[in-house]
C-alpha cells in the first residue's frame, strides 16, 4: 500500500486539483456526453488558485509521493437571518485518482470535513450552557448524500 501524506490544500495544488477534475469528469463525458466542460486547465486551475488565495474556498488533499491522489474542496457559508446566525459547510468536489481509487480515500478525506463539522459542533455545544433561560438555539444541519443514499 501507498504511504499518504494528508493535508489542507493550498492554491499551489490548483494545477494538480484541476487536471484530476478533468480526468474524472472526462470518464462522466464518456457516459454522458453533455457532461463536456468547457475549461482548460490553466483556466480551471487560475480559478481555483484563486478561489483558495482569497478564502472562498478550501480544501484537503492527500498525495503519494509526488502524485496528487485525491482532493475535496469545501466552502463555509455563513447566513445572518434576524435572530440567529448560522454557519453551512458544502462540500463542493471529491475526486480520487483512478489509480488510488481502491484506496479508501474519499472515506478519508469525508472524515476530515466530519470532524470539522463535529469541531463547530463542539463549540455550538459549548455555547448552550450561556444561553439566558426558556431561550433557545437552533442549529440546522442540511442532508448529506453518499453514494446515492441519504446519511443524515
């Protein structure tokens, strides 16, 4: 077995997260041809680059040696209704090489972004015992599909 190193994703993983993007989503197009993007990977890779220079969005990657084996990229949104304000993290993208696909990684790397989840969850938890009495808080937490299934 490979020996994986895991860790947060920075915009220097934006090239080696794109080309992964379009092989996974050129293996789609064969099935489902209007499935075809319309980048190239300096495109989608400057994008992404971007987007995880400024915070927009994050990710973790796991490599094996020099390869990039699998990366998921994540966002936290928050919104700010009157009364309660309320954190969301979605998961944007899981690819996994084709060749490390037997590895389990996309059960790691869904791990990872549980127990971020469970780290706000934690705080949130944290927080119940300030709250004034007969008061309450909500905390929603949306569905979450893994292969098909409904997990949550």
């Amino acid at each position: 077995m490979n020996k994986f190193e895991f860790r947060e994703g920075t915009a220097k993983d934006s090239s080696p997260m794109a080309q992964l993007w379009l092989e996974a989503t050129s293996e789609v197009a064969k099935h489902e041809p209007t499935y075809t993007p319309n980048l190239t990977r300096a495109e989608l890779a400057k994008r992404l680059s971007d987007e995880l220079e400024t915070g927009s969005k994050r990710a973790y990657v796991v490599c094996a040696g020099n390869d990039l084996a699998a990366y998921v990229t994540f966002r936290v949104e928050s919104e700010s209704p009157i009364f309660t304000p309320r954190q969301y993290l979605y998961v944007i993208d899981l690819d996994v090489s084709a060749k490390f696909r037997k590895q389990g990684l996309s059960r790691l790397l869904m791990t990872e972004i549980e127990s971020y989840a469970k780290a706000k969850g934690d705080i949130y938890e944290q927080l119940f015992p300030l709250l004034k009495p007969k008061a309450h808080c909500v905390i929603n937490v949306s569905d979450m599909w893994w292969e098909n299934k409904r997990i949550t």
